[in-house]
C-alpha cells in the first residue's frame, strides 16, 4: 500500500507540466497533446516498474490508461482557464488568481479519479484504500498545479523592462537571504540543539518582499526555491513536517506549500493588480493633463484664431471699403464705356460717362431701357442666349451696337458675373473695334493688292526675259535677213521671201516692244507733258478708229497740271484704252475721254499699296460696253489674257498700258460690272515744271565706212557674228570677244588703238559698265557703245550709267548698227550723247 501511494505521489509533477504547458501554449495544439499523453505514459510506467508493483504488461495498460487521465485533466484545466480567464496571465488580478486556485481544485479531479480507478482494477491498490489513493493522488496534482503553473506563465512572458543594476543587487540579496531562511526553516536542527523547532515560518517575511517587489514572477520564483528546500528537508527527515509516517510528514508538507503559494501568490497579484491601477491612474492622470493642456492650446489657438478673424474681417472690410472705391473709381473713369445689368430682366443697372458719352444716350435713359434696345433687331437672339451663359469663352465676344444716332458700330465685350445686393448682375466692358474691323479690312485689300502686284511683277519679269532672249534672236533674224537683200538683184526671185522674214522679225520686235513695256524694261524719254493735248493729239485718229456707231466725248480740264512720262508711249495708252473700249461696244455705245486734276488722299493710299498720296492729273476712259466681272478683273493686266475670240487679240493691249504708266510711277484703276461697261483710270503724278520746248531731231545721217578698230563684246555668238559681219562689211577692224576676261585679255594684247568699245550691258560675271572701266585706265579715250535688249533707265542707273551714255536697243537693223556706231565715233571727246537710239 505504502509503495502505491509513493508511486501516486511521485507524479504529481506531470500533471503540473501538463496542465501548465497546455495552457501556456494552447488548448488548440492537437500535436502537443500527443506528446504529452506518451510523456505522462513513460513517467507512470517507469514509476511503477521501479517499485515493483506488477507484470509488465499490467503496468503498461495501466500507464496508458493514467496517461490518458493525466491528459484529460490537463485539457480541462486548460479549457476552464480558457473560458473563465481568457488569454490574459491569471496571476496579475487577485479574482484571476483565485479563479486558478478553483479551476485547479476542479481540473485535479480527472486524473486521480481515472488512475485510482485504472489502479485499483488491476489489483495495484486494495479497494479499500480507494479514497485514500484518490485524495492523495489529488492533493499531489493540485500543490503540483498551484506551485510550478505560476512559474511556468509567468517566466513565459516577455520582461516588460530591463532591470537596473540595484534591482539585480536587490534581486541577489533576496534570494541569498530566502535560501538562508528557507535552510533556517526546513533544514537540520540549529546547532548544539537536539531540539527540533517549528521554523516553517521564518521564509515568510522574505516571501513577502518578493510578493511586493517582484511582482507574480519574483513571488513564483520565491514558492518554488522554498518548497524545493522544505521537500528536500521533509525527504531527508528533517524540518517540521517529518512525523511518524511517510504520508503525515507528505500531508502537512503539501498542506504548507498550497497555503503559502495561494497566500503569496494572491498578495503578489493583489500588489501587480494594484500596481498596475496606480499605472493605468497614473497613465489617465498625464492623459488627462495632456488633454487638459491639448484642451487648453485648442481654446487658445481658437482663441487666436478668432482675433484674427475678427481682424482679418476688419481688414477684409476696410479693404472691401477701398475695394468698392477703387471700383466706383475704375467704373466712373474708365475710358472705356462700361455697365451693369440685371441677367433676369437685361435693364441697365449702373452705366459709366464713356458709356454716356459715346452712346449719345443720357443716364436716365439708359437705366430706363434693356441691353436689348442697343442691338440690331438681328443681334437681339443671340444676345438673349448669351446672357444666360456664365461661363467660357461666351464671356467675351464681338457684337454690333446701336448708337442713340443710329450708328452701328463694332464692339468687343467683355462680361464678368457680378453679386449686386443680392440680385445677379453682369458688369460689362466695351471696346469699340469698328477702326480696328475697317482696318482690318484694309489690311486685307492691301494684302490682296500686294499679291496681285507681286504676281504681275513676276509675270513683268517672265515677259521682260522673254522679251530680251527674243531681242537676240530677232536682231539675228532681222540683220541677217537685211544683209542678204544687200546682196540680192531688185528682181531676184528670192527677194520676196527675205523681204517676208524681215517684215516678220519686224513684227515680232514690236511684240517683244509690248513685252518690254508691261514688264517696265523698255527705254523711255520722258518729258513734261500736257495730257490734254496729248488726247488732241491722238483725237482724230481715234474718231476714225472707233467707227461711226461708237461716240466719243473728249472732256478737258482747265488749267490741267503736268506730268513726267513719254508722250509717245501715253499716245500708246490713249489708243489701247480706246481700242479695248470699242471692242468691249460691238453695238456701237459712247467712249468717254475725261482729263483732270485730283488729289490722292491717305485713304486713298492706304487702300492701295502701291500709290503715294499728293497731287496727280487723272485721265479717265469710260464706255459702255458689255463691262467685265470678277474674275476677269483680277486678270485683266496679265499679258496675253484676252477675253475675245482666238485670233482677234494678243492679249498684249492692255499689259502694255499697265508696263507703261507703272514705269512713269503711275497707277491704273479699274471699276467695272458685268453689263454696265468699264472706267479706266490712269493716275499721273504731276510735276510743277513748265513744258519743254521742242527739240529738234536731227535727221538720221546716212552710213558711213570707216577705218576704226572696234572692240566687240557679246556672249550670244549668233549677235556677235551679226555684227561682225557688218561692222567687217563696212570697213571696221572688229575684235571680238564672248565675255569681258576674253576681251580684257584681248584688248592687253592689241598694240594699236582701240577706238569703240561696242559691249553688251548685261553679262554673265562682269557686266559692261565694269568692262569699259577696266578698260578706260589703259586707253582713256575710247569711246563706248552699250547694247541690251533687256534695259530700262532703272537698270541703266544700276549698271552705273548715265543719261548720256551711247545705248543701242536690240534688236537693231545693221543699217541701224553702222549708223549709231559713226554717230558716237564722230562725237567730240567728252561730249554726251543726244541721238535717239
């Protein structure tokens, strides 16, 4: 029996582990139990082997059966703390710390009553003893549980702070002094006594002080060092508890250690408990402070807040003040007209002096009438739409307004939304654009102006091209063809075709002549003209020319100013104009022929870019024909556009008019309509210089021979060899050369006199007039002869000649040729040149 409860006993500790680890690491940990079951079946099989108590296999059934128990009682234990305790530690509050000792009273029954069952039907323990073996095996579970639990959990838990080196030397101390005491309590007799005293209390006071100073973890800590020494002593047979029997001396020793550990264990708590208030009042104390304080900056950040609210508001309204007399101010004078009107019903509000001012209307009418009744009748929708829309671009926009006079006029508005006193309002600003809209239209005449003299300048220069390269071909065609009826019999038979090529060549010069005056690249000798009798002039020739089913009406006027232009090639443009008015009157009509003095104004100017504004002398030519449109407008001066039938026209007639009265730094205009005939106007700029008398002309002197050596420079072979031909043929020594290197280079090497230089003006690198320079250094008194078929007096004031220069037309005759170059040999040194080309 005695062995038994020794067994019994022995185990105690594995319900303790049991119950501990389960609840520390949780009840959910399925694995862990397996572990524990097969740890508490070893332990029971090894206690009951090693006293002998029965057969192998009856120890091992009986284990595995305690095992279970042990097991089970562990799971419950666990699951009541669980459930009555939560996952906090049980040893911190003094209800959790009694709510363990109870689960622990509770959760012990399990396993004594399965192992004191299982022991007592293997036959390990009398029947009879059955309530000694349970409470025992109970009253060891239950110490066992009360005692290493609490060391287990609370040594389980993260320190909550690091102790300092005084509370590690306090920490030392107390458990040197509680194994003095506890040695002192349960160890042997004092020395030189045989006495044996009751000293079971004498480890209280320290215990204590571990209760007070180390918390739960410090008290458990204390427990188990003293029940470790007084179960060693009582083992050993010595301290208070050793009676006469092994179980008494077990009772009143399990009996100690649960009072003690409750007791100890409770005081700890109740001091963590305890300590743990005083932290979480402390906590709310500087919580509260701190919100207190927090509290307190809020009231006086509001606080402050507040005053400057109350004194930005007093700025606000001294500013609002200012700001609504700065805009009574920018309202009133603005020079630009502004109001205010109601969105709701479009009546003026409040309108400005300028608005006052350049409307016409009064102030009181103004706020008597709508924003409507400014608009044209047209304008009135959109301007009704529009006031409905707030934002975008519609704020701005272009509008047409109606003055008190009637006046249209173009504005630009600009809109803003406007609070008045509670009502919606627009404050609107008005630009008046209507110069700017007519300026701009202007601009874009101007520019359409512009474009079509740009392109009538190209086509000028295509035509004077054109012009120039036929020049070379014709004075080949036309000298060569009048070199061979030099040689030709009066009645040979091939007289008739030369006499035919040359009248043709003739006719082709007077095209390229046309070319040349639209293009402004012809010579011209003007002088200052009377219009008016340049129209007498022409006047008969014109009423034989028009017919007897086209009237003419010559108008002039008295006192007519004068101009600086050719009077033959005005002669040329009275007769166009006229030609090309009786063609536009195929049934006959009147042609009006009107002369005058006008004023050319800056807005006369400004509309076309390319008059000058002063005093001109108009001729005007008006008929009433079939007129012209548009289309035919913009095209009109353009060389060879004609609006007549395939063979009746060059298109050459009225581009030549154009070429002629732009190079006299003239204007034409043209006002027309398709059915109500056409008006041409021809601007002259006048000139206060009275007229010139009339020069004689010299009569063209016959051709003469001659023994000069000439110099000739020409870089088309076909006009060179030309006048090589003739200049040989009437006894000229000729040196010839395709380009101004070759004759500088011809003339160095020439020892005798040069007496004419005969070069073309216009060549590829260096032009003639550079030419006769270079070349007058070394021989001073040669004379020079000039020849173009592409020249006018601009390009001739470009090359760097004067009016008096010698200049030869192309193309030229070689009559012509000889006769202008014995002209210029035969003039004195120095003297300018004054035979007509």
């Amino acid at each position: 029996m005695r062995s038994h409860l020794q067994a019994v006993r022995s185990r105690w500790v594995i319900g303790i582990l049991i119950v501990a680890l389960l609840y520390y690491f949780g009840a959910t940990l399925g694995l862990r139990l397996a572990f524990v079951a097969l740890g508490a079946f070893l332990a029971n099989v090894v206690g009951f082997l090693a006293n002998q108590a029965a057969s192998a296999s009856t120890v091992l059934v009986v284990s595995a059966v305690i095992s279970i128990g042990n097991t089970l009682e562990a799971m419950a234990g666990a699951f009541l703390l669980q459930r009555l305790v939560g996952a906090r530690n049980p040893f911190y509050r003094t209800q959790d710390g009694f709510t363990f000792t109870v689960v622990a009273f509770l959760a012990c029954c399990v396993s004594p009553s399965v192992g004191t069952t299982s022991v007592s039907l293997a036959g390990l323990a009398p029947p009879a003893a059955y309530g000694t073996v349970w409470f025992t095996w109970w009253l060891g579970d239950t110490i066992g549980a009360l005692l290493v639990t609490p060391l287990l959990l609370t040594w389980g838990e993260e320190p909550q702070a690091r102790w300092s080196v005084e509370r590690h030397v306090e920490a030392g101390l107390l458990l040197v002094s509680l194994l003095v005491a506890s040695w002192v309590g349960f160890g042997e007799r004092i020395p030189g006594t045989e006495a044996q005293y009751p000293l079971a209390f004498v480890p209280i006071p320290w215990l204590v002080w571990a209760a007070f100073r180390f918390g739960p973890r410090g008290a458990a800590s204390a427990v188990i060092v003293t029940s470790a020494i007084a179960i060693w002593g009582t083992v050993h047979g010595v301290g208070p508890f050793v009676q006469s029997s092994v179980n008494e001396s077990l009772l009143l020793l399990q009996a100690f250690v649960g009072i003690v550990t409750v007791t100890i264990l409770t005081m700890a708590a109740a001091v963590a408990e305890r300590r743990d208030v005083e932290a979480r009042l402390r906590t709310a104390h500087d919580g509260l402070e701190a919100r207190v304080e927090e509290r307190t900056r809020e009231l006086v950040q509001v606080n402050e807040r507040l005053q400057e609210e109350i004194t930005e508001r007093r700025r606000a309204e001294a500013a609002l003040r200012r700001s609504e007399e700065q805009y009574r101010l920018l309202f009133e004078a603005n020079p630009y007209p502004m109001w205010v009107f109601d969105s709701e019903t479009f009546r003026f509000l409040a309108v400005n002096d300028a608005a006052i001012e350049h409307y016409g209307y009064s102030r009181d009418e103004f706020l008597a009438m709508t924003i409507l009744e400014i608009r044209p009748p047209e304008d009135v929708p959109a301007a009704r739409a529009l006031a409905a829309v707030d934002t975008g671009l519609a704020r701005r926009g272009e509008w047409q307004h109606r003055k008190k006079d009637g006046t249209i006029i173009h504005v630009e508005i600009t809109r803003e939304v406007l609070d008045l006193a509670g009502r919606s309002a627009r404050l609107v600003l008005v630009r008046d654009i209507t110069d700017l809209k007519r300026a701009a239209r202007e601009k874009e005449a101007l520019e359409e102006q512009l474009g079509q003299a740009q392109k009538m300048e190209a086509i000028g220069r295509l035509a004077g091209g054109v012009a120039h390269d036929f020049n070379n071909l014709l004075s080949v065609v036309a000298g060569r063809s009048q070199l061979l009826l030099l040689h030709l019999a009066p009645h040979d038979p091939n007289r008739r075709d030369v006499e035919l090529i040359q009248k043709s060549a003739e006719r082709a010069a007077k095209l390229t002549r046309q070319l040349l005056a639209f293009s402004r690249k012809q010579v011209l000798e003007p002088k200052i003209v009377d219009l008016s009798a340049v129209v007498s002039t022409v006047e008969p020739f014109l009423r034989r020319l028009l017919g007897e089913d086209i009237e003419l009406a010559v108008s002039r006027h008295e006192g007519l100013g004068r101009v600086r232009a050719d009077p033959g090639q005005i002669e040329q443009v009275v007769l166009n104009l006229a030609i090309n008015a009786r063609d536009a009157m195929p049934r006959g009509g009147r042609l009006t022929i009107e002369t005058a003095n006008v004023e050319l104004d800056e807005t006369y100017a400004r509309h076309r870019a390319e008059v000058r504004p002063g005093p001109h002398v108009m001729l005007a030519v008006t008929d009433t024909g079939v007129g012209m449109d548009a289309t035919t407008l913009a095209r009109l001066f353009e060389p060879f556009f004609t609006t007549k039938e395939p063979g009746t026209g060059t298109g050459l007639g009225l581009a030549t008019v154009y070429g002629i009265v732009k190079q006299s730094g003239g204007h034409v205009a043209v006002y027309s309509e398709a059915g109500h005939g056409a008006t041409f106007t021809v601007y002259l700029p006048r000139v206060e210089t009275a007229l010139e008398a009339g020069a004689s002309v010299p009569a063209a002197m016959p051709a003469a021979r001659g023994p000069e050596t000439v110099l000739l420079v020409e870089d088309e072979p076909d006009v060179q060899e030309l006048a090589e031909d003739v200049l040989k043929t009437w006894g000229y020594t000729v040196l010839k050369a395709g380009d101004p290197a070759e004759a500088l280079g011809l003339a160095g090497r020439h020892d005798g006199p040069i007496h004419l230089l005969m070069t073309d003006l216009i060549m590829p690198g260096m032009d003639g007039r550079e030419l006769a320079d270079r070349l007058l250094v070394d021989r001073p008194a040669m004379k020079l002869l000039f020849m173009s078929g592409y020249t006018d007096a601009a390009i001739i004031h470009h090359e760097g000649l004067d009016a008096g220069a010698s200049f030869l037309q192309k193309p030229f005759t070689p009559d012509a040729l000889v006769r202008r170059v014995r002209e210029v040999l035969n003039q004195p040194p120095g003297s300018p040149d004054t035979s007509p080309d």
